[in-house]
C-alpha cells in the first residue's frame, strides 16, 4: 500500500512519519487489497483547543473508498482516534462484502467530493457577473444497486453520492434525507 503524508500548517518530521507509517501500516492487514492511503494533517488556530489537530485518513481499495477524520488537541492523538476509526469502517466494510455478492466494477468509484468541488464551484460561478465554465471534472462511476450506493454513502459520511444504476441503466444520485432516511434521484430526458 503506497502511503501518502501531507501537512497544511505542519511540519511532517521524521517523528510524525514513522508515527503515522507504524500506525497507518498496522490497517494494511486487515485490507490487503488497499493500494493508496492519504494521511493529511491540519493545525488550524481556532477557539476550542480540542480541535487545534486534525488528521484525515483516506484509502483506496478496488474502487472503493473510505474515510475517516478526527480532530485533537494533539496531533498524535489525533491520528490514533483517526487509525481507530478508519479500523471500524474496515471491519463494517468487510462484514457488508462478505454477507452478499459483489457485482464486478468495470469502473472506479466516484466520490461525494468531487461531486460536492463540482457543486461548490458552480455555485462560485453563479455568483461572478459573467458566469462561466472554469473548471471541468471527469470521472469514471461504479455500476452499483441502490443499496450498495447507500453503503458506500455512509463509508464516506457524505450527504450525497453519484453511481450508475444497473437496475435501471442510468446515473442516479442517493442522498441523505433531514429525517434519516434516503432519496434517490432518477434523472429523465425531457
């Protein structure tokens, strides 16, 4: 598994590396499969001191994603509630893979968060006098059911996720509801 560090207002010394390495590299036994896992480490000043350090970890596993964040007061700490999150999601990702048949994926799985960037800058371009198109995104989808599009929601602890329907052939979106429940949009040509 190819491990990333990236720090925004932290200086990754050789200490925090072979910290988050020994830590991070413990989780590649229990998905072998992962090819890539992103650690990103945030200190931000703000008024609660609680939340001075934050550590993201993101992994990738055959056109799956999953994420985990956490925030401390210290940036080891951090990482070790982040790793002990990311260890559950593992485990609740195993036990949903094993209890039923997985269909094959010919694509990579597209994340809320590129979708979320997109809806982001759309809304920054509306906003500008003369809109116009300044960034453009492709991505591949996971042909998937609804069901799997909603466990792949809540691994990533997004609002929303874009997949392509193989019930009923066609991109669909899955979000959550403010009831707790889910709403799937099923886009039609006029």
């Amino acid at each position: 598994m190819e491990l990333l560090i990236h720090g925004r207002n932290v200086e990754i010394t050789d200490w925090i590396r072979e910290y988050v390495e020994k830590k991070v590299g413990r989780l590649e036994r229990y998905l072998p499969q992962a090819r890539e896992a992103r650690v990103e480490l945030n200190h931000s000043e703000t008024r609660a001191a609680t939340d001075r350090y934050t550590a993201q970890l993101t992994i990738w596993s055959n056109g799956q994603i999953l994420r985990a964040e956490e925030s401390s007061n210290d940036i080891f700490a951090a990482i070790d509630v982040v790793v002990d999150k990311m260890y559950r999601q593992i485990e609740r990702f195993k036990g949903r893979r094993f209890q039923r048949k997985r269909r094959a994926a010919a694509a990579n799985a597209v994340t809320a968060e590129m979708a979320a960037t997109l809806a982001e800058e759309a809304m920054a371009a509306e906003e500008e006098e003369a809109p116009r198109i300044v960034r453009t995104k492709r991505f591949f989808v996971e042909p998937m059911s609804p069901e799997e599009a909603v466990e792949q929601l809540e691994l990533l602890g997004h609002d929303f996720y874009v997949f392509y329907n193989v019930d009923t052939g066609t991109i669909n979106v899955i979000y959550r509801r403010k009831d707790g429940n889910y709403g799937l949009l099923q886009p039609e040509v006029a």
